[in-house]
C-alpha cells in the first residue's frame, strides 16, 4: 500500500461564539483537530504545486482502513466525527482494473459499522449492506473485504451503519484502466462535496418528524402574497394561498434540510477553508466530482470556464459542454476544464438555496476568485406537483388523509397492485416502449401517502427547479449518451413499476405506500432482462440507488441513453431503465437521501 504523502489536512483552532453567518462559511481552518499523528500535515509543509485540504490516497491491492471517531470543528464548536483512518474524506483509494483488492476494516467504534463500495459491481456478499448483504462489523472486530475489480471511473464509498455518513464516514474511489492512467487531461483532483451539522443527526430526524418543514426559512410570506396579487389578481392570489394550504404543501419545498443545520464542504474544507486545486494555465484539468452529501443536492458551475462532462457514475459518455451541473446525492460526474491564466470558483449552491460549498481553482496557493450570490430560490410548478396535467385541479380526489390523493378513478376495476405487466399482455410487442399509464398499488391508499400523480411528466430534458431558464447551459439527462451502448442488447421481457410515496405531514417515506419493514423483496430471475419505471408520487426529487446491478436509463421512446448506479427521479415525474439481472444475491435498493432511506424508502432486491 502506497500513500500519496502530499494530499492531508489543516490542523485547527478551536475559535468560540462565532455568529452564525461565519457558521455558514464554516472556519477557515475548520476540520481535524490538532493531534492526530503523522498522517496530518499543516498547510505550510505542502509543495505550492499541489492540492490544499484533500485526502490521503492509497494505491495498490492492499488496504487497512480503521473506523473510530475523531475531534473535529467546523464551525466554532468542537465536535466527534466518524471518520475513516482519522480523515474527513476518507482516504482516496486508487484501484486498477483486473486487479483483485483486499481492505480490510477495522472498528474501532462502540456501535456496528459498514462500508458500502458505491457503483462497484462486486459479489453481494463483499457490499457491505448490514442485513442485507452481511452483518455489519461488530466492534473491535476486522471485516476483509476481498473482490475482483471489473470495472474503471470514479466512485465512492460510504457507510451503511446508522448515520455514520453524515458524521464524516465518505471518501472516494478512482479505478484505472487495466492499460493505466487517463491521458485526457495533464492533471487532475477529486472533489468531493458534502454537508455537516453540529447536530446529533437523529436529532436532526426527530426534528422532521415532529415538523417537516422545521429547517426550511423560504416559506411564502405576505410579501410574497401581494407580489402574486400585483401579477395575477387579488382572487387568483387567493385561490394559489388556498390550494397550497387545502394539500397542506408548501411551494418550497424543496429541501428536507438547509444551511439552517448544514455547514457545506469541498474535500473536508468549509467554504471559508477555500480547498484550492493548483493548475498552470493552459492545461487540461479533470474534476472528479462526488456528491457525498447526505441530504443535499448541489448546482454546480465555475464562472468563467466551460466545463465538458466526460463521465457520469464512473461510465464514459459522449463529451458535452456545459455551464452547469446539478450533482444529486451519490452520483459522480468527471469533468475536463482549460483555465487560463487567471483565478476560479468553484461553486456548489445547494438547490434549495440557502447556502454553498467552495473551491478555488489557482496557480498558486493562497489566491481567491469572486464568490457568486446565491441564486434566489424558485418555488415549486404546479407541474412539479402534478406532473402533465399541471394546469388544473379538475378531478383531483382529497383523501382521508389531508393531502392530494391522486386522480379520482371511478369505475376503473383493474388490479395493479402486483405492479407487473408481462410480455404479451397485449396486440403487438407491448414494451417496445416505457408504458405511461400511471399503476397504483393498494398499498399507496393509507396514511403513508399524501398525494399520487397520475399523469406523470417523462421529459429528460429538465434540469430541474432551480434551473429552468437560468441563462446558463445546464446538464439534463437528456444530454448524456454512455458510449459503447448498452450492456445487454436483448430488450426488457417484463415492466416492474415502484412509486415513490410519502406523507411530508408525517415526514414518512416509502415505496409504494409501504415503508421497508412491511415490504417483500423485489425478484428479478438471474440472467433476466428487465424495465422497471420509477414514478414519483412526491414534490421532492429522490436519488434512486440499486446496489449491484447497472441502471440503464432510457429515453421516452424507450431508447438506451445512459448507464448508471444512481438515478435522480424528479418530483411527478416517471423514468424508465433496463436491468440485466446478472448479479446473484440480496441487494438493497434505496434513496439516497439518508434521512428518506432511514424513514423507510427503502426495498430489498433478490436476484436468483
């Protein structure tokens, strides 16, 4: 095992009762507290041709990662983390493709603990899922994790023991090809985004429980009412406040969490901390961006410099050149920039517009560009809520359960809790192409659901709330196109359709109506080529993750457009991808919004 020396972190310096708005930003030294040995190097020590604030990286096929809790202050106030070899990220670890790794993970925590290799196609044994694919590591015990890398990119891997995560449990994964190293670019630097809070995260869940919107401080005010009166009339005013209230929802909505709790980071970095990547002008830079946030999907651009997206979870795609990204929890872009000779910010808002996450990009230490003003926040669509049939209310049916139940179906007799269509249901080849008929399971009819879509939009080409019409190019899924095409060119032989419920009332999350606990697993027959839609019957947008199989997303006519491990479902919107069941074993398949997952969006997965 072999350890890049350059790559470590500043020490710290305990500075009390700051004010909030320095919080915010974090300290600007925020992070690892002093004593922690060898591994740790002050700022000064670092060559100026190097990265500041970023994580030890580990080559080679042999890997010892300790778990324990470390001191750490971002803010102003000491607090413990969960880290990895005592860093925030955790070690960088570099694999080569063909290469056989063993890691062995060593607990040194008083709980169970866990690490998930996220994206990597592995035995379901070695996935690192507490009851589901192993029993988690007890503590003071060693798990070896040993398997065959078959695959390159750019990953990550967390834990998957209670809220070991948002508590700093995260690094990166970089897997080279078997021929070696990218050439694409004459450097390169990861940059991992992620959000802290000084909180006790169940805390933070308690919180949510009790009030849903407790984090949330862009709620509609008068101000807003008589903006909306001037616009479009005191009655139509009126009648929006109503609606909202009547489904008890709020248009901003947006974000379960804010920087009201979050303070963001860049490679363990507070915005005031500035992580900064050193370049000379002129040359080709690759950006591995991770969003390792637990709650928080980031917009992310660098004013001044295009940047062309070469990568989407790991897959190589074909280039193309944006403004703009938005990052949602778990996935990871690659991105080649020029800069000049000349100073950049990289800039990380969060989507619901409260805070952000910073990096400079400089040719040498201790430069800063421009920080941008956060965009000001949008408010959630009628089509957001609604999805095609966006413009009305007409035969909307209000429950029993205080919220907007869904399309009043009258007579419609047909039975869908199964949530199946075969092959041959029909004249002609029925899944040529994605079914756009909305499929209500039973299930969803109870208290775990508050709202159902049943007209759900399809379009790829959204970049989502926030960014509509923001003068800038921004990414849709619309645009990636993996190259080499799909894995399996069989098509699907069966649909499976999952909804994405929940009651923001009770601030419950599920699948179906059914929170994991009261569900069965989903079956997949090994070697099986399938198409499973996912349609969100909520207003938040849900990163989907299935362990251990490629999600292939297709495109509204049902074409194969992009390959990849998480896959961002908007709010009242329907996606379609194909899985080739190619994997044996129990899997997990959840959002990646911990708080959702731990509320219960979450379903087992069997392949047999």
């Amino acid at each position: 095992m072999k350890r890049n020396p350059i790559n470590s972190f500043s020490p710290v310096i305990a500075v009390p009762d700051l004010p909030r708005r320095r919080f915010v930003q974090g300290l600007a030294a925020g992070g690892l507290l002093l004593g922690l040995g060898p591994m740790i190097k002050p700022s000064w020590a670092r060559s100026a041709d190097t990265a500041t604030g970023y994580a030890p990286v580990l080559e080679g096929t042999e890997f010892d990662l300790t778990v324990a809790e470390t001191p750490v202050n971002f803010t102003g106030s000491p607090r413990m983390a969960t880290t990895i070899n005592g860093s925030i990220p955790g070690p960088t670890l570099r694999w080569r493709e063909g290469e056989t790794v063993t890691i062995r993970v060593h607990n040194r925590l008083a709980v169970d603990t866990s690490i998930h290799w996220h994206g990597i196609l592995l035995p379901f044994q070695m996935d690192g899922v507490p009851g589901i694919s192993f029993k988690g590591i007890p503590p003071g015990e060693t798990f070896t994790y040993r398997f065959k890398v078959g695959q390159t990119g750019t990953y990550w891997y967390h834990s998957h023991s209670g809220m070991q995560e948002q508590t700093g449990m995260y690094g990166a994964i970089i897997i080279d090809s078997a021929s070696g190293r990218s050439t694409q670019a004459d450097r390169e630097y990861v940059v991992q985004f992620s959000d802290w809070t000084d909180e006790d995260p169940m805390r933070v869940f308690s919180k949510l429980k009790t009030q849903s919107d407790y984090y949330n401080f862009n709620q509609p005010t008068a101000v807003d009412f008589f903006k909306d009166v001037s616009r479009n009339g005191f009655r139509s005013a009126l009648e929006k406040r109503k609606m909202w209230n009547e489904m008890r929802m709020s248009p901003t909505d947006l974000a379960d969490t804010s920087a009201a709790t979050y303070t963001f980071l860049t490679n363990g970095s507070t915005p005031a901390g500035n992580w900064t990547g050193i370049f000379r002008p002129g040359e080709k830079v690759r950006l591995r961006l991770i969003n390792s946030g637990a709650m928080t999907f980031f917009d992310v651009r660098i004013p001044g410099l295009k940047m062309t997206v070469v990568q989407a979870d790991g897959q190589d795609v074909e280039p193309v050149t944006v403004d703009e990204i938005r990052i949602g929890v778990a996935e990871t872009y690659d991105v080649i920039v020029t800069p000049g000779d000349d100073t950049y910010t990289i800039f990380a808002q969060s989507m619901d517009r409260t805070g952000y996450a910073r990096g400079t990009l400089a040719t040498r230490a201790g430069l800063a560009a421009a920080v941008p003003q956060l965009d000001k926040a949008d408010w959630l669509t009628m089509g957001d809520m609604m999805g095609a049939m966006g413009g009305g209310m007409a035969g909307m049916d209000h429950g029993s359960s205080g919220g907007m139940a869904g399309m009043n179906h009258g007579g419609m007799a047909m039975d869908h809790s199964k949530h199946v269509m075969p092959a041959g249901m029909a004249m002609g080849d029925p899944l040529a192409k994605p079914s756009t008929t909305a499929r209500h399971a039973k299930t969803e009819y109870g208290a775990s659901t508050d709202m159902r879509v049943d007209m759900a939009r399809t379009n790829l080409d959204d970049p989502g709330i926030g960014l509509r019409n923001n003068g800038r190019r921004v990414l849709t899924y619309a645009d990636l196109r993996t190259i080499g095409g799909p894995i399996d060119p069989r098509g699907p032989g069966r649909e499976i359709e999952l909804h994405l419920t929940g009651n923001m009332e009770r601030y419950a999350w599920s699948i179906d109506g059914l929170e994991f606990g009261q569900s069965t697993p989903v079956h997949f027959k090994y070697g099986e080529r399938a198409r499973v839609i996912l349609h969100n019957d909520t207003m938040m947008t849900h990163p989907m993750h299935l362990h251990g199989l490629w999600s292939e997303l297709e495109s509204d006519g049902g074409g194969f457009q992009v390959r990849k491990h998480t896959i961002n479902v908007q709010p009242a919107q329907r996606i379609s991808f194909l899985v080739s069941a190619d994997a044996l074993g129990r899997w997990a398949w959840h959002c990646h919004l911990l708080l959702h997952m731990d509320a219960g969006m979450f379903r087992e997965v069997v392949v047999a």
